[in-house]
C-alpha cells in the first residue's frame, strides 16, 4: 500500500519526523519497506525552493521560426513576466489568443535548476542551461512531469490547479513523500487511508480528523428505480445500489490524478478515477454500471450458471461454473462480483447515467474466483481480506458527492441498502492477569484500556473492590477491560488478539526480557524423533537434499501417481483451500515431493531429494486422518555434476537409488531383515525398474 503524508495528514496529525514515524510503524506492525521522497529534502532530487516555482502562464504565441515551438510570457512572481520557449502540445491550444483571461498554473523553473531529462531513457539528471532556442533566448523552462520526477509523462508540460499560489515554491506546493507500506493479512483494514490513519493516530498519540461524510443530493428520490435481489446473503452479506444522471465524462483534477498516481493507479475518466480513489480512501472496493445497460436498473447477485459466459473490462472471455459469483441484470451477467466488471456495462463516453454499487463480499469466494481465472486486482486483493459490514453507505455519499462534484452528476436522493443480518458488535473482557500472562508486563485495567482507547475499541473498565460487612469480606472478581469490537476489525476474534494490540500501542521496545520463572522440564525420551533425525543425517552424508514441500496436493497429481487411487471422497479435502492445486490433503510424500523434484530438474538440470514428512489417511467414523510418517527418495539428471572433468554423465538411474537405500539400511542396522523383491504387477512403476523391500523372515511387505 502506497501511502502519501499530504494525503495522510489531511486526517490525523503527525507529530514525529519521517523516520521516527517509520520506525513507529514497522514496530507496529506497519512495516515500511521504502520512503519515496518526491521533491523534498531526503530524495534524489529535492526542488530548489529558489529556482523551481508555481507560474502563471499569461500568454502563449507562436514561435517566429518554428511551427512546432510557442513562446510563453510567465508570471513567476517576479516584477516582470519571464519568457519561456517550449514544445509543449497541451498549450498550442492557447496560441494566438492574446492575454489570457483564465489561469492557467504551470511550473517554472530557472536556470541552474536541477531536473530529470525529460527525453533520456530513465533517470539522468541534468541542469538546465539557458541558451538560444531557433532565434530566441530561453534560459528558463515550463516542466513536465518526467523532468520533475513525479511520472513518466513527459508529452506536455504539468499544468496545476487554478487556485495553486504564484510564486510558491513548488517543494511546498506539491512535495510529498510516499511510504509504501507491507501489509500482512492480519492489517488489512490499513489498505485505505482512513485505515492508516487510524492507526498512525493510535502509534503516534497525533488527533484524528475523519469528518463525516454529508452530501446534498439533486436529484428527486430513488423510490423504486433501483431494485436490487440477493440469492444468498452468506456470500454477499451487503449490497448498496445508487443511482446518478447527467453524468459528464472527462478527465479528473490535477490533484485527484496526482494521488492515485503516487498511490500507483493510473488515470483514466473523471468517473473511474472518483471510483479508485474512494477504494484507496475507505478501503471499499465499488463499481459503477453504465445504467442504460442494465435492463429494468434491476441487480441480481447469484451464482454463475454451468458453462455462462462473461468478457471482463480487460477484453477476456470466461466460462463460468457454479463457484463463481455475478452481478447480473434478468437478462445477462454483468459483472465478476468483487474481481472485476463486464465488458457490455462499461461506463463509456456515451454514459451518462450510473448505477453505482457498494457491496460486501464473502472474502473466500473472491479469492478462488480471482485465483482461478487469474484476475488479481485492487478490489479482490480487499474483498478476500474483509471490508468492514458498516462501510458501504459512508462509501455511498462519498462516492456521489464527488460524481455531482468532479461529474456534473445529479445523485437521486436515497441508496438501496440490502442487509439481511445486521452488525453485531463482538464484544470481549480482557482482565489485567491475562495480558502479564502472555506478555510478562503488569498493567492495570485502566492502563490496558489507555492503550485500546485509539483503536476505537471503546473500552470500559469493570471494576472490583473488596467490601467487607461485619465479619465477612466479599471479593469481587478481578478488574477486567470491557471492549466492543470495532466492524473494520476482523482480525480481532480472541483474547490474544486484543493483547496484540495492547503491546503494540505500549511498544514492543519497552516490554523487558524476562527469564522463566522455573526451569525447563526434561524432555521425555521420543525414539520416534530420534529416528527421524538419524535417516535425515544419513541421507545428507549420501549427498542427498533435504525438501519440506506443502503437504496438499491436487487430483490431477494424485492421478499421475495412481489413477485407481484418484478417487476424492478416499482423501482429506480442505474445507478452505488456498488454491485449486492445494485442495486435498496428500496420502503419499511422493505427491508433493515429485513436483518439486521437476521443479529443480528443469531449472538446474540434477536434483537428489528427499523429505520426511506425514501422509494423511481418513479413517471410517473418524473425525480426523491417520497421520503416519513417510520416507520419500527421489532422484533425477546425470550422475555427476557438471564440470570440466565431467562433461557428460550417465543419467541417474535405479541402481542408485537402490544404492541410497542400501545406505540407509545399512546405517540403521537393519540391512539383515529386510530384502528386495522385484515389482511386476503395479500399475505405478515401470515393470523391471522396480522393487519392493519386504521382510526378510515373513515375506511380507513393508514399504
């Protein structure tokens, strides 16, 4: 998450220098993985705050002997305009046209300057140099983006806004610096701005400022226009739909444009770019339908039919199953829910009219349905995280201000709120013995909520007192801290979990090291461990090494191993799978193993592996699989390994694989009870290149 300080400040103040504040951060779990410095003190190239200055660009002519060139009188502040020579094409519009009698904000930047070569490949910075330019001098210059280091755009010059003050320097006018921030699964409600201010607010002890969000809609009510079906509440547990007109597509504002570029996103319409910087914002992913496709402004979300069709905005076409879920009107599908939309309600230059959606999704059904069509996005990569339940109609008002701001829409008065199962806050008491318990700190109830009170959790502090009557005293339970578990925290289920955050807002640093308050029992004997760990070391000294591969796997692996065994209600099946490829538990260690032997043949030719590891067998009427340990040796390419006295080398074959289990054998002392016997009638292996080791005095198999 790329995250901008002029954006970040806009709602919570922040009182440390930039490195304390990343080192606060990281130590909160907000790992800052680097600081970009764009024009200040700190980066590559900060803005000279005496050459490089907000303009105003009064009039643009012709140049005399260029028809690609014009010549523009600037006010830079200064008691005289300044003139500047300059193949901008976004001024050519200007030319001709006398003074002109609207701003039209620009940078300036005089000679001595330091800026990027807007024309060179990459970075190279240059000084800018006055010199004659076809017959007229020109020792000063209007920027591009690229000159400047904010973008690659370097087709014209940046034009700011309207109000931007002449004369400023442009280090205080635009410099900011981006952090951009690792976020681990259990932060996601950080993938916003509010959400980082938050917790920046909470780290830094700085005063938040999220002001409510109120709009004045102008257009008549809602009522029945919009309609909005959900077939199953489980996977979509809210669904907002609102409805916008007279919309006007065009470009966004410079500082709309600037944000979502320093977030990483690209411009594109006043309209999406309003839609992506409320997601970057709120941490809400939303969309927008063009209206008039949308037959009867009817919304459906169910699942996908076997085998329908849907082309996404990315130009893709998809066949669908069951799993997937959609957006649909009563006619077609319209959208992937939460990944992405369809091509055929595309809000386009002709859209004037929007059916905006707001919605919370069930975050496993995004994720394999982003993994399975191979669709990741800024909006999936939020959903299969978890957006807070109570977000969508703040996200709703923001989104149609800006449309009847930014788009000269006019917003129906009214959203439609489809939430069957409303919020109920989760609520948790955590006494001061648990939290010196697992951190080894004491803290008082009132301390412990002093800690939880900027996260939002509202903590209130039960009290207990010792009261006596008579002869007799009664003892009250211990203090605890009541906390009402806010909606944008899901990741906050136990105790444990609000312990976390009391010890990062207390600060890792000042928790002391604290030794056991007893000592270590004496492990009891495991012959089992030992075992294992004397077949790794005899392996290793074969020359083998060792794999600790994932131990799911999917059916079209097991089926390459043993088709007959390629059966799924015979396998631990995950309830919850990370991927399609990881859905089943594995029975042999051959089945993740041989995957990761290929993996290393084809990237460096030769590989000896081997691993340890449990397969996983159900059991009749059993709740859980039989785990038994396994041995799996696997080995590929020529015997030797490359070299000059070794230019070409037999391939590895059976005897040296019979070799390294003669060697195991042979280490563990039991080489004398066992036997190898030919394979003839399994399917699995080649016949005459393989064996079974079977005990010597029974005969029986065992391996």
């Amino acid at each position: 998450m790329r995250v901008p300080l002029s954006w970040l400040k806009e709602y919570v103040d922040i009182p440390l220098p930039i490195d304390e504040l990343i080192q606060r951060l990281t130590m909160g779990g907000l790992e800052v993985d680097e600081a970009l410095y764009i024009g200040v003190e700190g980066g590559e190239m900060p803005w000279d705050p005496a050459l490089i200055l907000v303009a105003n660009i009064l009039e643009v002519r012709q140049h005399p002997n260029a028809d690609r060139l014009v010549v523009a009188d600037v006010d830079y502040g200064a008691a005289q305009p300044h003139t500047v020579v300059t193949g901008a094409p976004n001024i050519f519009q200007y030319k001709g046209q006398g003074r002109l009698s609207h701003p039209l904000k620009a940078v300036f930047a005089k000679e001595g300057a330091r800026l990027y070569d807007g024309h060179a490949e990459g970075k190279v910075v240059t000084t800018l140099k006055g010199r004659p330019v076809r017959g007229v001098m020109s020792d000063a210059m209007l920027c591009s983006e690229k000159e400047l280091g904010i973008s690659d755009e370097h087709e014209g010059i940046l034009i700011l806004e309207d109000d931007a003050p002449v004369g400023t320097p442009l280090r205080d006018y635009l410099g900011d610096i981006v952090l951009d921030v690792a976020i681990t699964p259990n932060m996601a409600r950080c993938l916003s701005i509010v959400g980082m201010a938050r917790e920046v607010a909470a780290l830094t002890g700085g005063a938040l400022h999220i002001p409510a969000v109120v709009f004045e809609p102008r257009g008549p009510a809602l009522d029945a226009r919009v309609q909005v079906t959900v077939e199953d509440a489980a996977l979509c547990p809210r669904f907002t739909a609102a409805l916008v007109e007279d919309v006007r597509l065009g470009p966004s504002p410079q500082w709309m444009q600037r944000r979502l570029q320093a977030c990483g996103m690209r411009p594109i319409s006043n309209v999406v770019d309003i839609s992506n910087y409320v997601m970057l914002e709120w941490g809400a992913p939303n969309h927008m339908f063009d209206a008039d496709q949308v037959r009867d402004q009817h919304l459906i979300v169910r699942a996908a039919r076997p085998g329908e069709k849907l082309t996404t905005l990315d130009g893709k076409g998809h066949t669908l199953t069951p799993d997937r879920l959609l957006v649909c009107d009563p006619s077609a599908a319209l959208s992937l829910a939460g990944v992405m939309g369809g091509a055929t309600s595309e809000v386009g230059e002709a859209t004037t009219r929007v059916l905006v959606e707001v919605a919370v999704w069930e975050p496993t059904t995004i994720r394999r349905t982003a993994q399975a069509l191979k669709l990741p996005s800024e909006a999936s990569r939020r959903f299969e995280r978890g957006v807070d339940i109570e977000s969508p109609p703040v996200v709703q008002r923001r989104l149609l201000s800006l449309l009847q701001d930014l788009a000269g829409a006019t917003a129906y008065h009214g959203i439609v709120d489809v939430y069957p199962q409303p919020w109920q806050p989760l609520v948790l008491e955590l006494p001061p013995s648990e939290v010196t318990r697992l951190l080894g700190i004491t803290l008082s109830a009132p301390e412990i909520a002093q800690q939880l009170v900027p996260l939002g959790f509202a903590p209130e502090v039960l009290g207990a007192a010792n009261t006596g009557a008579g002869d007799f005293t009664l003892y009250q339970p211990e203090p605890s801290v009541r906390v009402r578990v806010p909606s944008w925290r899901r990741d906050v289920s136990v105790l444990a979990d609000l312990v976390e955050d009391v010890a990062r807002i207390y600060d890792y640093d000042r928790i002391p090291a604290t030794q056991l308050a007893d000592a270590l029992p004496n492990p009891d004997e495991q012959p089992e461990i030992g075992l294992e760990q004397r077949v790794r070391d005899v392996l290793v000294g074969a020359g083998l090494n060792e794999a600790i591969t994932y131990t799911v796997t999917s059916m079209e692996t097991v089926a390459l191993l043993d088709p007959a065994a390629a059966d799924p209600s015979r396998h631990v099946r995950l309830a919850n799978p990370a991927t399609p490829e990881h859905e089943f538990m594995r029975q042999t260690v051959l089945a993740t193993l041989l995957p990761a032997l290929a993996l290393n043949v084809r990237d460096k030719g030769r590989s000896l592996l081997f691993e340890v590891g449990r397969g996983y067998l159900p059991v009749a009427g059993e709740l859980l699989p039989d785990e038994p340990l396994r041995l799996a040796v696997a080995v590929a390419g020529p015997r030797e390994p490359f070299s000059w006295h070794a230019l070409q080398s037999a391939p590895l074959d059976f005897f040296d694989l019979k070799g390294v289990v003669e060697t195991l054998l042979n280490r563990l002392n039991i080489a004398a009870r066992v036997e190898f016997v030919q394979l003839r009638d399994d399917s699995r292996f080649h016949p005459g290149r393989a064996a079974a080791l079977v005990e010597a005095a029974a005969g029986a198999g065992n391996g």
